[in-house]
C-alpha cells in the first residue's frame, strides 16, 4: 500500500518537470559548476512553467497546490545530478515566511514575483559567530521613526549572490532576552547598505552561489517586518519543520539516485569474467544500501504524509534529518567504493554526488542539533 497518494495530476506534472530538467537544466549542470552559479535566466524559466512556488495561493499568482507538488520538484531536481538550482529553498523554505507572517501589502507585492522567478529569494540567519544557535546572532535591527536600520554580517547564504528578496534574522539590541528580541524582516537587494559581499568556494554544492552577506546602515521601512514584533524566533521554529523535511526528501532522493546509478555500473563492469554485480561481496553491499534506502523512503513518506495533516511532526523530523542524511553519505561512500578507479575520477557523476551529500548534515540543523533536540522531547 502507497503512503502517498499521487493522483493523475501529480503524474502528470511530475512528467512536465522531469521533461523541463532533462531538456533544460541537465545539459547545463557541468557549465554551471565551473562558473559557480546557476543563471537567472532558468530561474525565470522555471516560473514561467509553473515549478515555483507552488503553494503560494491564487490569488498571488501561485496553484494553491498541495505540498506533493513540492516534493515532485525536489525529488526531480535531485536527478539532474547537481544541488546549484535551489529552487526547493526558494520555493518552500523562504517564500512561506512572506505567506504565513507577511503584511496583505507585502504579499501583493513580493509573492507574485517569487512565483514568476522574477525574484530570487534567500534567508539569512547564519553568521560568523552564530550557526545553530540562532539566540546568539549579533545582527541588529534598530527602529528609528518609520524605519528600521540593520547593521551586522550573514554568512553561508545559499542563493546569496542571485537573491532579489533577502528574509533576515535580526535583533532589537535594547531588549536582552535573545529570543523574545528577535524579529525578520523583508530586504530586497540594491538598498543602499547592503552587500553582497563574496561568494564561497566550497567542497560541493559548487554551482549554488553560498555568499557573505554585509549589513551597513541599511534603512528599509518598517512594514517590512514579519508577523509582530518580537516573534522572529517563534516563526523559525515553525517553519523550521518544513525545512528540514525538505532536507530529507533531498538525501532520500540523493540515495535512491546513487544507489540506481550504480547498479547500472556494476551490471556493465566485468571484473574475473563476469559483472561485479556477481561477486558476493558486492552483491551483499547492494542488498544492504537497498534496504536502508527503502526504510528512507518509508520514513520519509509517512513524515511527508504526517506534514500534509497538519500534525507536529518536530521530533520525528528531527530523528529523520539526522538519519537519512547520514545514511546518503554512507550510500555515497560505498557506492563510490564499488566504483573502484572509476569512482576516483572527476568526470565521474559520483564524484559529485560524494561533495554534495556532505553537507546534508551541517546545514538546517547540525545532526547534533536535530539529536538534542529528539533527546529534550523523549524527557532523556
């Protein structure tokens, strides 16, 4: 029995985006990787498609849809073998902030935008001194009649460089509780003060343009402020959950993808005569890594199942993060090792796939975090 229940519609719009990648972003994903950045172009691209946004309502130009129409895009992408187009991000982890705890003003003016890919949006809550510990960020937003001036420094920013629309965490520096002084705010790029300033080379994810982001003096009005005073901290932790079920569906995926692959080398590659997919050590590999990816899958699903009910769902997706991340880099791992020579070389799509899950584990949560957070709620 299927957790999940995709109708023809999901079909049928899982067969466009899959069309849409093989077509359009796939036979670019090795030219973005060396320029380090996906263009803005196949960000339009996609909203003109309808592949952004999808939740957002109606009446901002978004389908209304549910959240399998998310997961369609997610699990797509991944199959395109490169993690630089984070439309997911953009679609489903920053555009609901404006959805759920925006002005009527701000969604008229941000959200029909965000759905057409005219605007790229990003979340700046990391910095220098302050990863997962979100009560410590030194970013200050000060109001000063009807405006609110921000000063401090983002860093580890996936779509900082191409972001139009910035969601920041910042705090109110006259108010010593960390969590009740906390507040986000709508920044759209070129207001004076702010700056993009470098992009991040890094180990994998090399086509997503990962920045440092500079606040000074920046002056935005005080509308653009999200939900009510004080309660930034509050609609992190709300949202957080999709976040990170996003994450999930992204390893999950990411290991089906590996695990496919190289069946499909193996059953080519002869070694003593015959595929390797014959030698019972790696036949024994390859039944392993099935099974933990098919208790991905379930776990998953019934997490994504969970979510779509409305229901909480943080400790789960906390055990799930943790999980399923690590269990794609154990796939990655061997998948890579039964590649032997091949799978030490960089035209190898493993290769990139071996960078890419890496990070799966550090960012929304270290696996750290998503562990004490599982260990407070089981009262350990």
């Amino acid at each position: 029995m299927e957790i999940l229940n995709y109708t023809e519609d999901h079909l049928r719009f899982r067969e466009r985006v899959r069309s849409f990648f093989e077509k359009e972003v796939t036979p670019h994903v090795d030219e973005w990787e060396k320029s380090g950045i996906t263009p803005k172009s196949i960000w339009k691209r996609m909203g003109e498609e309808g592949f952004l946004c999808t939740s957002v309502p109606k009446e901002y130009g978004g389908m209304g849809a549910d959240f399998l129409y998310s997961v369609i895009v997610s699990e797509e992408l991944v199959q395109t073998s490169h993690t630089g187009l984070a439309a997911p991000l953009h679609s489903d982890v920053v555009v609901p902030y404006i959805t759920s705890f925006g002005s009527e003003e701000l969604k008229k003016k941000y959200l029909p935008q965000c759905v057409s890919g005219d605007m790229i949006s990003a979340i700046a809550m990391t910095e220098p001194n302050a990863g997962s510990d979100l009560a410590s960020i030194q970013t200050t937003a000060v109001e000063d009649g009807n405006d609110v001036v921000i000063n401090g420094q983002k860093t580890f920013i996936s779509n900082g460089i191409n972001c139009d629309l910035l969601i920041i965490a910042a705090r109110d520096p006259s108010t010593s509780d960390a969590y009740s002084g906390m507040d986000l705010y709508v920044v759209e790029a070129g207001e004076k003060g702010f700056e993009k300033s470098k992009k991040l080379a890094k180990m994998g994810w090399q086509s997503q343009d990962t920045a440092e982001l500079a606040f000074t003096d920046c002056r935005i009005p005080k509308g653009n402020r999200l939900g009510t005073k004080g309660g930034g901290f509050l609609m992190l932790m709300e949202k957080l959950q999709q976040e990170r079920l996003m994450v999930c569906i992204v390893a999950v995926a990411g290991a089906e993808r590996m695990l496919r692959d190289t069946l499909r080398f193996c059953g080519e590659k002869v070694d003593f005569g015959k595929p390797i997919t014959k030698l019972h050590n790696n036949r024994f590999k390859i039944v392993e890594m099935a099974a933990e990816v098919r208790l991905g899958r379930v776990f998953l699903d019934k997490l994504v199942a969970d979510h779509m009910e409305g229901k909480s769902i943080v400790v789960d997706v906390s055990m799930a993060k943790f999980w399923t991340t690590e269990m794609a880099m154990r796939i990655a791992d061997q998948c890579l090792e039964l590649q032997g020579s091949y799978g030490y070389c960089e035209d190898n799509p493993m290769v990139r796939a071996w960078r890419d899950m890496r990070v799966l584990s550090i960012f929304a949560g270290t696996n750290e975090i998503m562990k004490g957070i599982a260990v407070k709620f089981m009262g350990l």
